[in-house]
C-alpha cells in the first residue's frame, strides 16, 4: 500500500526534476566513462604499434600517457559526480523542507 506521503513526493513537481536531472547526469557521466574505457581499449586491442610509439627521449611510450589521461579522467569524473550528488543533496533537502511546511 502507497503512504499518501509516498504519493505527495512523488506528485511533487521538484522531485520529479530531481529525478531527471539525476537520470541525465547519471547517463551523460557513464556514457561518456564507456566511451573513454572503451576507446582505450579498443586501442590496446588494435592500436599496439601506436601506443608501443616511443615519445622523446624514448623514456616512455604514448601509451604510458594515455595510461596517464585515463588516470586523471577518472579522478575528474569522480570528483565531478562529487559536485553532482552535492547538488542532488540540497534540491531533496528542499523537498523534504518543502513537505514538512505543507503537511497535508
């Protein structure tokens, strides 16, 4: 059985653009995670000669550095996805705010 609180959030027009903001975050950052890891390893997979190409000095390859970018993308995804829950955090403690005011 549904609460009529269950069915006051989810009527609430805040709740339900929390939910597609989360949504599309949520698909846009994993999206875009696949498609890096993924073209990464398309590239180990069919790119060897490129990556195993020396950079000057020959002291490291360019694979090491893309190694290197998929390293720093992973901290800024997660540290972006950081700011996002944040954000998340405040618009449903807004919600919750603005049901405790109305408690019909």
């Amino acid at each position: 059985m549904v609460s009529s609180l269950n069915v006051r959030i989810l009527d609430n027009p805040f709740y339900r653009r929390l939910c597609r903001k989360r949504r599309r975050c949520v698909l846009r950052l994993g999206g875009l995670t696949l498609c890096v890891y993924c073209g990464f390893f398309a590239l180990i997979a069919f790119g060897r000669t490129l990556l195993a190409r020396p950079l000057v000095g020959g002291v490291a390859s360019i694979g090491i550095l893309m190694g290197l970018g998929i390293i720093a993308f992973s901290i800024w995804i997660v540290w972006r996805y950081g700011r996002a829950a944040h954000h998340f955090d405040r618009l449903t403690d807004d919600i919750v705010q603005e049901l405790k005011r109305c408690p019909h």
